[in-house]
C-alpha cells in the first residue's frame, strides 16, 4: 500500500507526520478564561457603564454594554480561531507572511496619518494623548496587535531557515535583519502609538523564538544589552513612563496625587480585600470607580477581589496549564518553523500574563497591558485566539522525541486514546 496516504506534508521542505488528534487542553484552557472573563464582564459591566455616564454626563453606556461587547469580541475570536485551525494552513501563513507584517506597517502609518497629524477622530481613536486604534463603526482595531501577529509569523519561517541553514548565529544573513525588523516594529508601537506594553510583549516574543531557533548565548547577552539600553531611552524620552517607574522605586509610599501611585494603591487594596474566597460576584467596590481601568488592565485586581486568593490561584493554575501545553506542542514539533512559531506564541501570552499581573501586584512597573482572553476588549483577543489556533493546528503533527528517525514512532499523544500512529521519513514516503 502506498505510504504516502498516511502521511502529511504541511509546507515546503517539512518533514512527513502523520495527522493525529490535536491538543484539546488548549481549547479547554482557552474556554475556561473566555468564560471567567464573561461571568466578570457581567459582574462589573453596569459599574462601569455607571462610572462612565457620569464622567461624560451621557446616558450612552447601558447596564449590559460591556458584556454584550465582549460575548460579540468572544464570538469574532472563536470564528477566528476556528478559521486558523480548520481553514488556514500553517504554509499559507508562511507564504504571505510579508504581505501581513507589510499591512501592519501600513495600518500605524495610517494611524499616525489620522491621528497625529489630521486628526479625523472618526477614524483614529486617541485618548490620553496616545493613537492606538482605528474606529470601525461599533469595533477598535488596534494596528500594534496585527503587525505582532505578521511579525510572529514572518520570523518564524525566516529563522527555521536559517536555523535549517546553520546560519542562526549569522550577523549579516539573520541577526541584522530581523533586528531591523523588530527595530522598525518598536518604533511604529513605542513611539508612534506610544504603547510600551505592546512593545514589550513583541521583544519577549521574538527572544523566546531567537532562543529556540538556537541563538548563542554570546549574541544574546549581546541583544539583552542592547534592548536594555532601548527600552531605558523609551522610558526616558516620555515623561508619564518615566513617572511609573518612579512610582515602581517608590514602593508602598504611595501618594494619591500621583496617578500611578493611585493606580497600584488601588489594585492591592482590591486584591486584599477580596481574601480568601472574595467577596462574591457583583460586589466589588472598586470597580464603582475607585480602580482605573477595571475593566481592561485592572481586571485581575477586581478578579482577586471578587474571587479572593483561591479564586485567583485557579486563573493562575489555568495560565499556567495553557502555557505548559504550547511548550510542550513545540518541543515535540519536527520542522523548525513550526517549534519556532508555537514558542513565540508562549512568549507573546507569557508575557501579557506576567506584566499584567506583576503590574497589579506591584511586582513590575505599571504597563497598560491586558490580560489574555479575560481582559475587556476585542482586538487582543482576536489576534491571541489566532495564535492559539495556530497551536492547536500544529498540535496535530507533534511526535514523541521531537526528531524523525528512519523507524516508527510512538506519538505523543498515545495516552489520550488515539493509539500509535506511524510516522515515515522521507527516505521511507518516498
């Protein structure tokens, strides 16, 4: 019987795995958080919606605003993460990759068109002197998430080729480029949009995927040092960034006068005072108007306050199980690209989570950053679902030991019932 029937060829130059049943865990994970960040939106919606009205002395927020936004977010990213998996191949992915971190490009150019200069606030959404989102009728679509995505993408075919081609570690060939990339990025989200919590994410995504291409520790010490002394000029150059950190110094000396100060003041006092098992949905107290952003960043603090510590170890178990799954789908992929681009998902929500929550807890200096999947908001979670259905995708094709040999092997996910499929190299396929 010809092999080739029981083997699949996922891009060019990819090594044959048979397709096997992809990791479940990570739909599950990712459920658990969509719908703990509805039971939230629901709980704190009408406090928010009632804060805003009377800030603007409007009547345009009603008490179901927010949580009708989220359920219609929630159903655009599943759509999406159903059309990754089920529709879009990884090699389609790879082959327009250029053209995605392109449109990316040109989506903060156009920004910084309608927002900075002309100022067509039908268009670009700015608030507190920074442009991050473009107004399409009741959505945002913020450009910084869609060139992290392109970037995500275009780096992970470029370095599995050069890690293919031995040539990782080579300065002209792969280290210069893909710093003039990840440069030029930095700059249309940190200075242009002026979201350094975006821009910090996108430098600890393409770190984890330099590190799993096979990067030497002599060159990356050499680029830790440089995105130090970039990251120290961001923070310098903005006077509100420089405050934070002040604040960060400043421990709990808190000052009401400073609003970062307030900020954290606040979220501590809600994580405190939530105790042990919270004090119950709908009961929060500083989403009523205490707490900034309780809703987007913030939401952890009232999570904790809602839930208390038992409750906020469970969101912390289910982080952690979601990111234990995508390491283990990348060490168990055979093509590099593959690893390379599930890593750099783990990097992209490892981040959010922990500058998030260190954010909250006092642990890092405050960031405007949301917290994947439970966070109030659509963009973010759109773009993570699609990272996440490009997990689940490549999930399929994982084997035990992480290499083909010239023999079967036993996959990986034999344990969860779907017995020992077979694997072929190209000698045997062929």
């Amino acid at each position: 019987m010809n092999a080739r029937r029981f083997v699949t060829k996922r891009s060019e130059d990819a090594p044959y795995v048979r397709r096997h049943k992809p990791d479940y865990q990570i739909v599950l994970y990712m459920g658990l958080l969509m719908l703990l960040g509805l039971v939230v939106m629901y709980a704190i919606g009408p406090q928010r919606a009632n804060v805003l009205n009377n800030v603007f002395g409007t009547d345009n927020y009603d008490s179901m605003y927010f949580f009708m936004k989220q359920i219609l977010s929630l159903g655009i990213a599943v759509g999406v993460f159903l059309i990754v998996t089920l529709v879009i191949p990884f090699r389609l992915f790879l082959r327009y990759s250029g053209k995605i971190v392109m449109i990316g490009f040109i989506a903060s150019a156009l920004l910084l068109l309608f927002g900075n200069i002309l100022h067509v606030n039908e268009i670009a959404q700015c608030s507190l002197g920074a442009c991050r989102w473009f107004n399409i009728g009741p959505f945002g679509l913020q450009p910084a998430e869609l060139l992290k995505f392109g970037v995500l993408i275009f780096s992970a075919g470029f370095l599995g080729t050069r890690a293919k081609q031995g040539l990782i570690n080579d300065w002209s060939r792969t280290l210069a480029p893909m710093s003039l990339l990840v440069g030029s990025a930095l700059v249309a989200i940190v200075v242009i949009q002026k979201d350094m919590g975006t821009g910090i994410t996108l430098g600890a995504m393409v770190a984890t995927m330099l590190f799993i291409a096979g990067l030497s520790y002599r060159f990356g010490f050499a680029l830790l040092g440089v995105s130090l002394a970039i990251g120290t000029l961001f923070i310098i150059s903005a006077p509100h960034r420089m405050e934070r950190v002040l604040t960060y110094f400043n421990g709990d000396n808190h000052s009401v006068d400073v609003a970062g100060d307030y900020h954290i003041a606040h979220a501590k006092m809600a994580i405190g005072s939530g105790g042990l098992f919270g004090v119950g949905i709908g009961n929060s107290i500083e989403a009523t108007g205490y707490l900034p952003e309780a809703v987007n960043d913030s939401v952890f603090a009232i999570m904790g306050e809602t839930f208390g510590f038992v409750g906020l170890i469970a969101i912390l178990a289910i982080f952690t199980g979601l990111l234990l799954r995508l390491l283990r789908i990348s060490d168990n992929l055979v093509d590099m690209r593959e690893r390379i681009v599930v890593g750099g998902v783990f990097g992209w929500l490892a981040a959010h989570v922990i500058l998030n929550i260190g954010a909250m807890t006092g642990l890092v200096p405050l960031t405007g950053i949301t917290l994947p999947l439970l966070s109030f908001g659509g963009t973010s979670m759109v773009f993570i679902a699609a990272a996440l259905g490009l997990a689940f995708q490549l999930s399929r094709y994982t084997v035990f030991g992480s290499k083909i040999k010239d023999d079967e092997y036993e996959n990986s996910q034999r344990r969860r019932g779907v017995g020992r499929p077979r694997y072929s190299s190209r000698r045997r396929s062929a």
